[in-house]
C-alpha cells in the first residue's frame, strides 16, 4: 500500500509534527510513505531525516491550478492507494487531483476546531475527500454543526514517540534557556504565538500569581503575538519576571525546566504538547476548550480552567506550586495516560485499520 500525505505549511508546528510521527510509524510497519509539502520546509527537511520520501509542492492559494496539475501528475506517477490531505490550502486541488488520478481513497484530515462559517467553506467541505479524520470529539461537534455527515468523520486520537522523544535533564534545560537554578519555580508553556491561544491569559495569570508566591515565567514559541504580548508583559510590570525565550526546534525537551506547564487556548482542537509536558512528568494546568478535556482529566490527570479567567488559572497553578506531592501524582497519572494510549505506534494501527476499513467499503 503506498500513502500519500499532503501538506502546504511552512512551519514547524503540532499538525507537521503528527504528521512526521505517523508516516514515520506507517513506514516502520511496512508501507510505502510518501509526505509532499512545501520545498525547503520545516516537515520535508524533517521527513529526509528520518529517511522518508518527500516531493515538493507549492500551494499559493485554495483554488490553485498549478498545485493540482502538480498534484495531479505526482499521483499518476506514485499511483497511491491512499491519500492523506492534513492542509486547509491544498484541500482542493490535493482533492480534485486525487479523483482525476482514481486514487482509491482520499481522506481529509481535520487539526483544527475553527467554526465553519461561511457559503463557501460549507461548499468546500463537500469536495475533494471520502472521508474526514478528527481528532478530537469537539472537531466532530464543529463539522457536524458546518453540514458534515456523521457517517463521513472518523476519530483518531494525536499521537508522540515515548522511545525516541527527548526530555533534557532539569538542570540542563534550565541552564539553555539561561535561567539561574535558584529555587524561584518556574511556570512555563510553549505555543505559537497568536491571539487564539490566549498567552495574554497566562500573563494575567502570573501577575496575580506573583502577589503570593515568587515565580518565574517562561515563553517557548514565536509567532504574530509575540510583540504585543511582550508590550502587555511590560504595561502589567512582569516583564523583568517573564523570559520570551522565541522559537526553538528542542521545546518539548525543554518542559523539564517547568514546575508547571499551562495551556491557554480558547480554541484547541488537541495540542501535542499536553503530550510532551506529559513525557516530561509536568504538572499541567490547561483551559476548559476545544478537545483539551478530552487529553487532559480534571484532578486525575491534570488541571482544567475557565478559558480567559485569568483569576482561575492563577488558583490553580497556585495549587500545583503548594501541593507537590498531588501535581506528582497527577503528572505521574498523566505521564501513564500518554507513554501508554497515545504512541505513535497506536495511532498508525488505527490509522491503517481505517485504510483497510474504508477501502473494503468501497469495494477497493
């Protein structure tokens, strides 16, 4: 069986990364794994390292004639049994590509919880694909709500590699993001850097924080926001307590240094970095949005807030800070939950099942 996965992205972000992981699985159990992406991106360059076959596609925009024929004349000359499309850009000339060439079966895959809105996004999410894939309940919810049929969305759950995912030791991690061990403990998270994934939240957050206990907080990611989030951190007064450490390719081995890990978003269809902080054994506090609750389990596995409630998130990591020995226990829990339900191995099982499950349905 040769897969196909697309995407147009020219970022390292978590949907790349699922990406990476599960054609990385799918070749180790025998399939013929083809990514094709932006040239010179982050994924393809990451792809060739893991010795993976990459094509390179540019897509300018949604209705892009010369993605498809580019598109087109990849598949006739891969002629892949399944096709996999993880973009919103290249849905449809990816799509329409795939049923010029007969693909046997293209599936759209769903990353994100945005609304669909609009006449044309509903029209949209009619062409090009046999069927969607979610990841989460709470995306299911949203197409649903935008006209998709039931029957036509499939769950898979996100996925990380416990045997190859690195985690630095404390000290270390501490020590490259320049931070002095001296006791102060540190709240941190990681996160592109847009206004949906509330970081101003967690500033809030801090300020109240700093009231009672001393702590530190720490920014992994860059991103549109970053500007103005740092201009908020200074008119609040926790700039000179707040490190913006930008982007960095070993993040996740970094969430060592955190005594807590918080999540912000007021939308998150299922952020892989709950998985990461839980291969770190963090403890985590995250907002009450998108498929988060259904990755993270309030006072079993982790913390959830109110999404915007800057006075709820600060409660908690306060709770997580004076209560060591109930955040271990929750981050041990959680780290139970990932290294065993969400490997990378599982989800290419599922992912592969689906294949076959599919294909027999329509008699391929």
């Amino acid at each position: 069986m040769l897969v196909a996965h697309i995407d147009s992205g020219k970022y390292w972000r978590g949907s790349q990364k699922q990406i990476w992981l599960l054609s990385r699985a799918q070749v180790k159990r025998g399939l013929d794994c083809w990514v094709i992406g932006r040239p010179n991106s982050p994924l393809l360059n990451q792809c060739q390292s893991s010795h993976i076959s990459t094509l390179g596609v540019k897509v300018r925009f949604e209705v892009d004639p010369i993605a498809l024929a580019n598109y087109l004349r990849i598949f006739a000359q891969l002629r892949p049994t399944v096709v996999n499309i993880h973009c919103s850009r290249a849905h449809l000339p990816a799509g329409w590509a795939a049923k010029l060439a007969k693909v046997p079966l293209t599936l759209l895959w769903r990353w994100l919880d945005n609304p669909i809105r609009n006449a044309w996004q509903r029209w949209k999410y009619q062409q090009g694909y046999d069927a969607i894939v979610t990841i989460s309940q709470r995306v299911a919810q949203v197409l649903q709500e935008g006209g998709v049929s039931p029957q036509k969305i499939h769950l898979v759950h996100i996925a990380i590699d416990p045997e190859e995912h690195v985690v630095y030791e404390r000290d270390f991690a501490r020590a490259q993001l320049g931070i002095q061990d001296d006791g102060v403990p540190i709240v941190g998270t990681v996160s592109f850097l847009v206004p949906r994934k509330k970081v101003d939240t967690l500033l809030q957050a801090f300020k109240i924080l700093r009231k009672k206990l001393p702590t530190r907080l720490v920014v992994i990611g860059d991103g549109p926001d970053r500007a103005r989030l740092e201009k908020f951190a200074d008119e609040i007064g926790v700039s000179s307590e707040t490190k913006f450490a930008g982007y960095r390719m070993d993040a996740s081995a970094l969430m060592s240094a955190f005594d807590v890990f918080a999540v912000t978003s007021i939308r998150d269809a299922a952020p892989i970095v709950l998985l990461e902080a839980g291969l770190a054994k963090v403890p985590i506090v995250a907002s009450r949005a998108g498929g988060i609750p259904e990755y993270l389990r309030d006072g079993e596995t982790g913390l959830l807030f109110q999404p915007e409630d800057a006075h709820d998130l600060a409660s908690k990591i306060e709770i997580l800070l004076e209560n060591k020995e109930f955040a271990r226990k929750l981050a041990e829990k959680h780290y139970e939950f990932v290294s065993t339900q969400c490997t990378s191995i599982r989800v290419a099982e599922a992912t592969c099942s689906l294949y076959e499950r599919l294909l027999q349905v329509r008699g391929r």
